[in-house]
C-alpha cells in the first residue's frame, strides 16, 4: 500500500512540475518557439538559427520553394525535457534533442540544460528540412554532407561560419578504404553504406569531405555546387554528365582531388556577415496561452511515445471547452489518422492483418479523421497545410479518366480549399499542383489561373503530379501526341512517388489506346470515288 501511495505521490508531483512551467511564445521571422528558459537565451537559439538560414540559402539554394512552419520547444532542463524523450522497450532513450517532420509543420524539442550538444543536433536535423524544402530528391551523399558541414555554425553579432575541421572524419577517412567515388555517388536511403554500422562512418565522412571541398575549398564561390544541385534534378540529364558540366571533371579526377585536399590539412572555414540586429528587432516574446502550450507539448509526446489513446481523450477534452480551436481540430485528425492503421506484426517487421472488427474500426477512425480535417477548415485554420491536405484526401477518393469531368460542386469545393492554402502561402508547389488536375478536369476551367499554375508546377522538384494536370489540358485541346509525351517523361522520371507514377501510366495506357483507336478508323474509312 506503501509503495502505491509513494508512486501515486511521485506522478503528482511530476505532473504539477510540468504544470509550473512558465512558458512564453518566442517568435522571429521564420520559427516559433515556445520556451519554459530565460528570454535570452532563447532570443539566442531562434537569432542563430535566422542566421543559419540565411547564410545556407544565400549560398547554395535560390529556387522558390515552400518550408513548413517550424515550432522549437525548449526546456530549461534536462528533467523537463525527459517526459518528452523517445521511448525504446518502454524506457527513456536519452537524447539531446531532436527533430520531428510533420504533415502541418515541424517540430524541435530540446534542454537549455546542454544547449550546444543539443543545438548541434537541432541544426543538423533543420538542414535536412532546409534541403528537403529546397532540393528535395539530391544524392544522398550531399544531403548528408550538407548536414555534417553547417552542423559546425557558429555566429558572433553579425559574423557566421561554417567549416570547422572534423576531427573523427579525418580520423576515419585516414584510417579507412574509401568508397570508389561512383559507388559513393550512387548511395541510397537503403543501400548497406547507409544502414550498416561498419559502413555507414566511410560514406558520413566522404560526404562531409567532398562537401567542405565544394563550399569551403577549391570551389567555393564558383557556383558549382548550386549549378549541380539544379543539373541532378534535371530528370532529362544523367548524373554522370550533370557531375562533369559541374565540376568540370569526371570522377576519377575528383577522387584524386579529394585525396590531395585531405593530405595537405587545410580546411578553411566558410564565413559571412549577416546582421543580427534586424533579426532581434523582429523577435516578439508573449506569455503562452495555456491550451496553446498545452497542444504544442501534448503533440512531441504524441509523436514520441504513440499514444493515440492518451492523445485523443485529451483533445476531446480541450475541444469541449474550445470547440472551435481550428489547431486541436487539426491535431485531432492526425491522431485519429494514426489510430486507423494497422497494428503492427508481433516482430514489428510489418503490419498484422486486421481482423473484420479491427477493419471496421480502422474505417470509422478515417471517417472521423476527415471530420476533424473539416471542422479545422470551418474553424478557420492559419494552416495553409490544413485546406491543402483536405483538397488532397477528396481529390484522391475520385476515379479519373480522360473527358471525365469532376462534378460541379466538387471542383468548387476543391478550388475554394486550395486557393485558399496558396492566398495563406503562395510558395506551396503542392497545393498549385493538384490545382492543375483540379482545372483539368473541371467542365469550366479558369483561364485566368494557367499561368501561375504552369509555373509553378514547372518549378516543383521532384516533378510533381501537375504535369498530368498539364497533360490532361492538352488532351482537351486535341493535342493528344504532346499529352502522351508529358506522360511518357513524368511517369520514368526518378522520385516521382508510385502513386502518382501508376496514374499516369493508366492515363498513357488510355491515351494512346484512343489515339490507335481513331488511327484505326480514319484508315477503315473508304476513298471517295475519284480519289
């Protein structure tokens, strides 16, 4: 009885310590940041990653794009920070912070407790965003290797740098046999040198060294790197020749180089001047609202510990008191999400069959799901994801065919949800491509729409499923062979994802079948007499 009272007694006080924070709301220019530390600190974090951003952008990245909003949770101790740790086996996996993608926007969460061990990570992980926003579908090698150099930034007032020496890939790149720079230029998410423990340190310091070769070395400030980030996805040039034109070497050579940049030791930093004092003007401090908190905390142990249980009796709550919250909505409907997937396997290799009941029940979750998706758009989210998202899941539940038009009030719906996500952010690329299938296949398409449309699904990469949109509009315009050609290109082009890949082979399959089809028949048609 002892022992139950004391357990009771030590989750009360955990829980009242949680609820003693102080939290306050953060905010620059691009991150939000919800804080329980002191104001300077904190001030600190989001200047340095406002710096950070600029100084990565202004190097390598100038292609429109869209980031994902961005919340920092940052805890003023690590005892703080526990509860919201990744579990494994049931048991905290200590960590000094982490990052978290996510469908309406990303999340970091760390301790001011080891502020540079943890900032370390926080940047590495944010870099991946940045490239994942920017150039989403670049070798693997330098997503990696961009990680790994601007991991090392470090700002004082308005001077930044990027570069510093890294001792532990010198070590192993001296100490190791290299991956031939073909094999190591065609590294995957999947492939062993990437997965593998006695493999994965090669290619992490290889990637890290031809990229310090490329921005700090011999390269820099030639543009050769931003000039290969644009080739490599081109779908229509090969890596070797994007690789050559770029460097102005082929492989071979580059290997050479790389090795003689290793021998001789120097390792120049990257430095800028980007002005700190504009960035700290713009950064507003604001006591948090407790529900706000709340959600934002409510979400990392969601994501964390996968407690959709806990996650929606405590959204229900909060959403009976605040039924119009368009974020709790929001937040609602990723969780019911999460429920209505399979369970996964006893070895947790693969998701166990579900049984009838387990099928129904995982179909009553979507359906409540897209409730939820709705109530948040009727409670007016600031969430451009919010409507695009919801424009998606409906697109995607009607069968398409070439001269099948949607239904009237459906593109309308649909128009109404998208344009709405471009008004709260016109860099969605997502959001103007399944607004190119939305006016292909309407009955009334708008004119005036096409060119802003056009470009940016011509701006998206990897390609996006716009170019079916586009394909469809000249198929309406009986310009069949230009719709075949379109399909041919986006269907083999690489990340493109399967889905929208299988539709535009279905649409080929049906495009070129009518195209036979009608040759066919102007050939039975007989010659009039004379002729």
């Amino acid at each position: 009885m002892f022992l139950v009272v004391l357990l009771l007694l030590q989750a009360n006080v955990a829980v009242g310590a949680e609820k003693e924070l102080k939290w306050q709301f953060v905010r620059s220019e691009h991150f939000t940041m919800l804080s329980a530390t002191n104001k300077t600190d904190s001030r600190e974090l989001l200047m340095r990653l406002e710096q950070l951003r600029t100084m990565f952008l202004n190097a390598l990245l100038k292609r429109r794009a869209r980031e994902m909003p961005c919340t920092i949770v940052m805890f003023d101790t690590r005892s703080q920070f526990e509860p919201y740790m990744p579990l494994y086996k049931g048991k905290v996996k200590p960590v000094g912070g982490f990052f978290m993608p996510g469908r309406f926007g990303s999340h970091m969460a760390m301790s001011n407790e080891h502020y540079e061990h943890a900032a370390r990570t926080i940047i590495h992980e944010y870099l991946h965003s940045l490239v994942g926003a920017y150039a989403p579908g670049i070798p693997v090698w330098l997503n990696e290797g961009l990680a790994e150099l601007y991991e090392t930034f470090s700002s004082e007032g308005d001077d930044v740098e990027v570069g510093r020496a890294h001792k532990g890939h010198l070590r192993t790149l001296s100490e190791s046999k290299w991956l031939p720079m073909e094999e190591f230029l065609k590294v995957t998410h999947g492939s062993p040198h990437y997965n593998e423990s006695d493999k994965i340190s090669v290619f992490y310091a290889q990637s890290w060294l031809f990229t310090h070769y490329l921005i700090c070395g011999e390269f820099a400030d030639k543009g050769a790197l931003g000039r290969f980030i644009n080739a490599s996805l081109d779908p229509d040039i090969p890596m070797a020749r994007a690789f050559e034109e770029s460097f102005g070497m082929d492989y071979k050579t580059m290997e050479r180089a790389l090795k003689k940049y290793l021998r001789a030791g120097k390792h120049s930093v990257r430095r800028a001047k980007i002005p700190y004092a504009p960035i700290l003007k713009k950064i507003e401090i604001t006591p948090a609202d407790p529900i706000d908190a709340e959600l934002t905390t409510l979400y990392l142990k969601f994501r964390r510990h996968r407690d959709n249980g806990m996650a929606e009796q405590r959204l229900r709550e909060i959403l009976r008191t605040q039924p119009d919250n368009a974020r709790a909505h929001a937040f609602l409907y990723e969780v019911l999400l999460a429920s209505s997937m399979p369970r996964r396997s006893a070895d947790g290799q693969a998701p166990a069959r579900p049984t009838p009941d387990e099928r129904r029940r995982m179909q009553e979750k979507r359906k409540l799901a897209r409730q939820s998706l709705l109530r948040a758009v009727e409670c007016k989210s600031d969430n451009a994801a919010v409507y695009a998202v919801l424009a998606d899941e409906e697109f995607n539940r009607i069968d398409f065919h070439l001269g099948k038009f949607i239904k009237p009030d459906v593109s309308e719906r649909l128009r109404g949800w998208l344009d709405h996500a471009i008004a709260l952010d016109p860099d969605y690329l997502d959001a103007y491509n399944t607004l190119a299938l939305v006016e292909a296949f309407s009955e009334e398409f708008r004119e005036d729409k096409w060119p802003s449309i056009i470009e940016a699904v011509k701006a998206r990469r990897p390609l996006g499923r716009g170019w079916i949109g586009l394909a469809a509009m000249c198929w309406r315009f009986d310009e069949k062979e230009q719709c075949a050609e379109i399909l041919r290109r986006f269907k083999d082009a690489p990340s493109v994802d399967r889905r929208a890949s299988r539709f535009a082979s279905a649409m080929l399959d049906e495009c070129e079948g009518r195209v036979r089809k009608k040759s066919a028949k102007k050939m039975s048609v007989p010659a009039k007499p004379g002729e």
